[in-house]
C-alpha cells in the first residue's frame, strides 16, 4: 500500500562510479561547513551585551535580596490583618479618650457660661427687686406723709 523510500540510491556497479560519487558527497559537505563557519564569523560579538546583562542581573539580585531581608517581606497576610486589628483597637481607645476628655472640658467650660448667664440674671434679677423695693418704699413714705399731714391738720 505505501512504498518505504530508498535510504540510499541504488549502489553502481562500478567501485569507480561509487569513489566518483562518494568524492561529491564529500565536497558538498566540505562546502556546508566552510558555509557554516563563514557564516558563524559573520555573527556579531555578543559577548560584552552578555556581560552588562550580567552585571544589571546581578545588582537586580541584590537588590531583590535587600528586600526579602526586610521585616514586612516575612509578614502573613493573618499577621498583618492581626497588626491592624491591633492598632486600630489601640487608636480607637485613643480616639475615645481624647473624644471623652474633649466631652468632659466641653461640659466645663458649658457649666461656666451657663453660671455666667445666670449669675448675670441674678445680678439683673436683684436690680430689679431693688428698683420696686424703692419705688414701693417711695410711695409707702409719701403715703405716710400724706397720712400724717391729714391727722396732723
């Protein structure tokens, strides 16, 4: 059904034919590596691109390795989800703190206004009391000295 395809032609029957034959295989694979080699002097030195590369990888390692040396490189994400936690209860309790003592000077310094306002209403109060008590006195006095001029008349 499939033929298989011949692995190498049919061998002459000359020995003359075949060193004939065997003498082209041989300068055409002479040729190929003097092409090959030709070739490859050809190719541009990549030699000093290589070792700047090198070079840059290296300081890039360093670097990397100045990084993984740091403290937060080995934190978890639980751990730093723990830490935030943590610190956020910390400074809530600060923030309570502060917003109580606020509170508290706030009410203070509200009790002082408001003893101000009434001390000051008292003070308006008294001056009020004693205007009336002088008027009244006034006409109280006249009223005797009304009465005591008619008896005395």
């Amino acid at each position: 059904m499939t033929e298989e395809p011949l692995r190498s032609p049919t061998p002459s029957a000359n020995a003359a034919d075949a060193f004939d034959e065997l003498r082209r295989e041989v300068s055409l694979l002479h040729a190929a590596i003097e092409g090959l080699t030709a070739a490859k002097d050809k190719l541009p030195d990549y030699s000093p691109t290589l070792r700047k590369i090198e070079a840059r990888l290296e300081c890039i390692d360093r670097h990397v390795e100045s990084i993984n040396d740091k403290p937060a490189m080995r934190l978890t994400p639980l751990t730093l989800a723990a830490e935030s936690y943590e610190a956020s209860r910390s400074f809530g309790a600060e923030d309570r703190k502060s917003v109580g003592e606020a509170r508290e000077s706030l009410a203070r310094s509200l009790g002082l206004v408001e003893g101000m306002i009434k001390q000051r209403r008292s003070t308006e109060e008294q001056d009020w009391w004693v205007t009336w008590a002088a008027t009244g006195g006034l006409l109280l006095g006249i009223f005797f000295a009304l009465i005591s001029v008619a008896i005395v008349t």
